[in-house]
C-alpha cells in the first residue's frame, strides 16, 4: 500500500495543485501565457548554459549575527560588505547566495530596496552575481526588529532568525500581506542582470529540532502544522513569482528525506514547480554524485545551494571537484568567521565547545582574510581557473 494512501486530505490537495500551477501551458491555474508559468525546461537549460561554472557561498557578513543585522539600517556594513566579497573574488568566487528578510523590508521598505541595491552594486563590482533567499524557514521563530541579540560564544548559528516568523506563517491573512514584500523585490530587481536567480524559500518546513523544536526550547510549531503554513506560504509566494514574471528563475530547494523516489507534498511542489532544480548536500562525494544524478533525470539545471561541512565529510577537496565534474552550481556554507559562529558543528547545541575548533565546520576565511587553509584556497583558485 503507497503511502499517498494516507497523505491528509490538505498533503493530496496540494499535490493536485502543484500539478495544475505548474504547468508548462497557458492553461494553467494561474492563467496567463505560457511565458507566465513555469519556464520550459529548455529555456532553463539555455539560460544556465550563459553561465560560467557558479562557485560561491552563503554570505552574511562577519559584523551580522543574522540577516535582520545585515539589512536594517543602523547595521548595515558596506564596508564589510564590500572588504569581504573581495576575498570571495580573489579565490574565483563569482556568485552568492544572500537572505533577505520580510521585517527588514516591513519597517522601512525603501531604505531596505536601496540597501538591496547598495549590496549589488558591491557584489557586481567584484564580479559576482546574486540568488537571493526570499523566505527562510530555519532557527528562531520569532525575530523582532531593533538590536540583534549578541552571538552565544561557541553556538553555531546562535542568533540566526526565520522570515517570515512564527506569528506571520500560522496566519493566512499575514501571509497574504507578505504579498507586498515580494513583489516590491521583483518590481525592483526583477530584471536585473546583477541577480542570478530567486530562491523562494530556504528549508520551508525544517522542524528546527535541534534548536527550537523537540529538543530546544518548545517556541516552534509542531511540526506537521510548519510544514502545512510553510506549503501554504510557498504555495502563494511561486504564485506571486509567476505573477511578476521577472527575468530570472525561480528555485526552492530539497534538502532532506527521499525525495527522489518517494517525494512528499512540500518536496513534489518545489521539485514540479522550480524553473532549475536547487538542492542541499552536506554529505561525502558517493552521496553527492547520487544526489546529482538523480536529480538530472528532471532535465533541469542542477545547482548545490548549500554544502561544505568539514566535520560532516563534506569538504572543498573532495566535493568541489564532484560539482565541477557535473558543472554544478556550488555555493558553500559561510564565507567569513564572524558572529554567526558557523566555524562550529551543529552538535554545538547539544555540548559545549569553549574554544575555536582545530577543525572548522563551515567557513573559508578569518575576519582579516587570512584563510582556514590555504590548501582550501589555491584548490578554489586551481577548480574555477579565476581568482588572484
């Protein structure tokens, strides 16, 4: 007996939606013309054989515990910015994947659209172009505008926030009202050159066990209740993509379970609905290849948005040439030591470590641009064929 036998009656809806939204016909349930919908999958393909082999990381800069940090007004840190991406450019990096956040948005909407493209510009100066994360669904639930909380020495990724929080996800109204939110970066920036792709939302139904969730503090969801809003909330947002139908993809990626052979509701909708396949990968280079082969059966562009964890098996040496063997976009985990302390393992939650790791978990350089390993570095450099 299939296991779709016992999907909820909310899961089987979904899954008929999915099939209708994401057509790659005009009548599809979001109407319009087929340029409207879902891209082709060989207007995908054309569109990633323009771009150079992407290498790259998940950037917040090291003055940011979060991505509030990085965007409101009084933190906001150009400088940083700009000092750090440089050490990206000089290894060969030419893209990043960069958070935004709706509360940033919501208590100054155009400040924060004319921080956006300060960052851009930045970004573009050093030949490096931009995925953006639109919504994120991992670690605190409740993030609040203002002073950010100071980084628990030793604790991975201690002040990281989610977009929308808790309070927004579970009200179908406030949903809606986030409406405003994307569109105002798609009217904005969505043709433009400098922004490679729109990754909708990061890990939607992650039931952050490790710090929130059954094991933290009991202030996240349940977690069949998240991964029901947070398909409502995708749901929603690849409608509003397809609405505003910029010039550039859109992308939510798989990041856990067998979604290859028995995908769940959430997993068939970013799968069947994303215009390149985007997916997350910390595990060793056997892991890596099946992962990679099986998503191409879906004759879509393939693109690593999240790997690299030393500790995990999942390094630069072994992996990165994987990537490049397939041309797979590959953006690491973390660019620069700094607040968001990923240098330590995501077991940092559970024991205590009151030094820096010999071993970094995540991460490429120290604040001055010193890098963890040099090793690391001149591979980056040999692998990409660019840099300095």
């Amino acid at each position: 007996m299939k296991i779709v036998c016992f999907r909820p009656a909310w899961a089987m809806l979904a899954v008929l939606w999915t099939h209708l939204a994401c057509a790659e016909n005009p009548s599809s349930a979001l109407g319009g013309s087929a340029n409207a919908q879902r891209w082709p999958a060989r207007q995908a393909n054309d569109w990633y054989a323009k771009q150079s082999w992407l290498v790259g990381a998940n950037f917040v800069p090291s003055s940011a515990v979060n991505q509030l940090e990085m965007w409101q007004a009084e933190t906001f840190d150009p400088a940083t910015i700009d000092r750090e991406l440089g050490y990206a450019e000089g290894i060969g990096m030419n893209t990043m994947r960069v958070f935004l956040h709706d509360i940033a948005w919501r208590e100054d909407p155009e400040g924060f659209l004319s921080r956006v493209n300060k960052y851009l510009e930045i970004a573009d100066a050093h030949g490096i172009k931009t995925m953006f994360v639109i919504f994120d669904g991992v670690w605190h639930p409740n993030p609040k505008a203002g002073l950010q909380p100071v980084p628990v020495p030793g604790l991975h990724n201690s002040g990281w926030v989610q977009s929308p929080g808790r309070e927004y996800l579970q009200s179908s109204d406030k949903q809606d009202q986030l409406k405003s939110y994307v569109m105002a970066l798609l009217t904005r920036f969505g043709k433009d050159q400098r922004v490679l792709a729109w990754d909708l939302f990061n890990e939607p139904d992650n039931p952050n066990r490790q710090a929130y969730g059954r094991d933290g503090t009991r202030i996240e969801l349940d977690e069949p209740e998240k991964e029901k809003l947070a398909m409502q909330l995708l749901e929603k947002t690849f409608t509003w993509f397809r609405q505003a139908n910029p010039s550039q993809p859109a992308t939510c990626g798989v990041w856990r379970g067998d979604y290859l052979t028995h995908p769940n509701p959430i997993q068939r909708l970013q799968l069947e609905c994303s215009d390149i396949i985007t997916f997350h990968n910390y595990d060793e280079p056997g892991e890596l290849r099946k992962q990679i082969e099986g998503l191409k059966k879906f004759g879509r562009p393939v693109l690593c948005s999240e790997y690299m964890a030393r500790g995990n098996r999942s390094t630069f040496a072994d992996n990165l040439p994987v990537l490049k063997q397939y041309r797979v976009a590959a953006w690491s985990w973390g660019l620069v030591n700094g607040k968001s302390n990923t240098i330590y393992p995501w077991d940092s939650w559970k024991k205590t470590y009151a030094a820096e790791p010999a071993v970094w978990f995540h991460d490429v350089f120290r604040a001055d641009g010193t890098p963890f390993s040099k090793t690391e570095t001149d591979l980056i450099r040999q692998l990409t064929g660019r840099g300095k």
